[in-house]
C-alpha cells in the first residue's frame, strides 16, 4: 500500500513531514516478556478456574512510540470522538468499536499473528480477539494543568506531613477506586498504556485474592501493557493523579479453541455499545465456534462407524447436553433492545473543555 504523509510538529514548531507505515510488527512491537506473571494459584484461586493457570502479568512493553502516536492519531479523530463515544458505569468517557470504520492501524495491529502470539504467550492460551467491536477499546480521564499541579501538590504535602507523623505510607491509597468491584465480561483483555504517566500516582489495578486480600499490580508506562484473565477475577481500577491525561486502550480476548469453554458475557458492554453490531459479531462467532464443534463430532461419528465401534450413546447425549447450554447462554445474553438502558454519551453531553484538549492530544 503506498505510504501517506502527514505533518507533525517539530520541537521547535515547524511543520514536519512523517512517513506513515502500515502496521509492521518488525517496526511497531517491542516485545520483552513481563518481569513476572501471577499465577491463579498465586491469587488462592482454584486453579481450574478460567481457560489458563494466568491470572494477571506485569507490565510489559509491547508497541512502539511510533506505534503509540498512530493509535492515538486515530483513536482521538474528531469522527471517532463525534460517532464512537459512550458513557457508563464502568468509564465516565469511552471509545468504542471505531477500528474497523476509522482505525486501520489499531485494527490490523491487534488481528496481526505476531500480536496474538504474544498476547497467547504471557496468557499460556491460544487467544484470538473476542469481536472485532472490541478491538482497541479506549478509556480516557482528562485534567487541567492546574489540576494535575495540585494534585502533586497535594501529594507531597501529605505524604511530607506523614513523615513527620511517623505515619507515613502511599498517600493516595485513601482515594476511591475509578470503578467498583467487577469482572470483565470476556475472558482475557490486555490493557496498553497511550499515555505518558511518568508523573502518575496511583493507577495500579486491584485483584481481589481467594482469601479476599488485595494484590496491586502497577500501572503500565506509555506503549506498555498487562495481560488480565479479568473474566474470573474480581477487580478494580484505583484512582489516578498527577497526570494531565490517562488513556488506555483494551483489547478483548478469546480462546482460539472452539473447545475450549467460552464464557463471555455482555453483562459490563452490553448499555455501552451499538446492540446491532455487537449482537452480530457476539452471534457470529458463538455459532462459528458451535459449527466447528457439531463439524468434529461429525468426523468422529463417522470414524467410530467406519471402525465398526458401537454407537457411544452417553457421550453423544453428554456433547448434545453441552451445546444446549452453550444455545442457552447465547439466547440469555441477547437482551431485547428495549430492556436495554444505553449509556451512549454525545461529545456535547461532555465538557466542551475536555473534548477541545484530546483533539490537540492526538498526537504524544
């Protein structure tokens, strides 16, 4: 495809010309594996839980600066903050299922195999994205300069004052969470950082331990990411400060395997998205993964005949009794239209300030 040009600032305002390069995993991934990875185990939950021993790594690098700032190029477009914009209770200002109108570049960067090979690798299970509406999925929390400052402020005061006091301990750990206690709806999501946060406090994800202690997880820095079986793990999001902005995208993720148990639910997405799409891609995949299933007993019921074996009634009934669950949940979580309560959120419900500042955003 023939390379686009784009002017960039240069540090000292003039324009500059940037070549645009399509996704190239050569070019755009920095992949070094996460200092450690928390097993289930290490959470004290059963370790049969979930599709993979993984509960949640380390922040790891995985894109680029290159990278990043073509995300944020598309990510933070006028049409996608005009057309993609929802509000819930899990995130005051999303981004949502823009890659395949407006996002070729976060689109292809997440579907390409070297991506999924690596989000496979830290997960220790084969994984593909969930749907491709919830590719690059985008929470963005925006501040004032003068907010960010005394916020700082704030910090070293308090945490200076605790010092004295002989008290002292993370001044920011009294703050209340962005969001309450929840479970995602699918079973793996990586969370990538778009943000420098260099002077973020705060931030880390929280998950709750089987014997109901807390292990914190830092925060990633810009370009990198966490890997979260957040399906089967309670969790929430603690408060950031200190930082201008924060924008973090979240890719949705699914076992490849069509026999692998898929437990994905529409419980957390289902009032901030376009029900048509959603439900499209949710049918989709679902029946694809059903076809391939009923495709295998075909196959095997025609080999057991062919070698003379006797017809395997339990089995049969137990594999019927299966996908009849697997029909159930699918009709259970395509809710009718009108039992829904959407979120969507217009720019023009939203700060007019706030939406101005991640326009001159698009851009790190």
């Amino acid at each position: 495809m023939e390379s686009k040009l784009s002017c960039q600032p240069a540090t000292d305002g003039t324009p500059v010309k940037e070549t645009k390069h399509d996704f190239d995993p050569l070019r755009h991934l920095t992949f070094k594996r996460p200092s450690k990875v928390y097993t289930m185990k290490d959470l004290g939950l059963p370790e049969h839980t979930g599709i993979s021993p993984v509960a949640v790594s380390e922040p790891f690098p995985l894109f680029t600066q290159e990278a990043v700032r073509r995300m944020r190029e598309e990510v933070l477009h006028p049409d996608v903050l005009e057309n993609c914009q929802y509000s819930g209770h899990l995130a005051q200002c999303q981004l949502r299922g823009f890659a395949t109108k407006y996002a070729p570049f976060v689109y292809d960067a997440w579907k390409h195999p070297a991506t999924l090979n690596i989000i496979s690798e830290v997960a220790k299970v084969d994984l593909v994205t969930a749907m491709d509406f919830e590719i690059g999925t985008v929470n963005i929390s925006v501040k004032s300069e003068e907010r960010k400052q005394e916020e700082l402020a704030a910090l070293i005061e308090k945490s200076q004052f605790d010092e004295d006091e002989g008290i002292a301990g993370c001044p920011w750990e009294d703050d209340k969470p962005i969001v309450d206690w929840h479970c995602d709806s699918y079973p793996f999501v990586c969370v990538t950082m778009l943000s420098d946060c260099s002077q973020m406090v705060g931030g880390e994800t929280a998950l709750k331990k089987g014997n109901g202690d807390v292990l914190k997880v830092r925060g990633p820095e810009i370009g990198y990411a966490v890997v979260l079986q957040g399906r089967y793990i309670e969790h929430q999001a603690l408060r950031a400060l200190g930082a201008a902005e924060r924008i973090t995208m979240v890719t949705s993720f699914r076992a490849r395997s069509p026999h692998i148990t898929d437990d994905t639910v529409l419980t957390t997405v289902r009032a901030v998205s376009d029900l048509s799409e959603l439900y499209y891609d949710f049918t989709e995949y679902r029946l694809d993964l059903l076809k391939e299933r009923i495709g295998t007993q075909v196959e095997a019921l025609h080999e057991a005949r062919k070698r003379g074996k006797k017809f395997a009634t339990a089995n049969l009934k137990a594999f019927l009794q299966g996908q009849a669950k697997f029909l159930e949940h699918m009709d259970k979580e395509i809710v009718f239209e009108a039992e829904v309560m959407a979120g969507k959120a217009k720019v023009k419900d939203l700060a007019e300030a706030s939406i101005e500042k991640l326009k001159k955003r698009a851009r790190v």
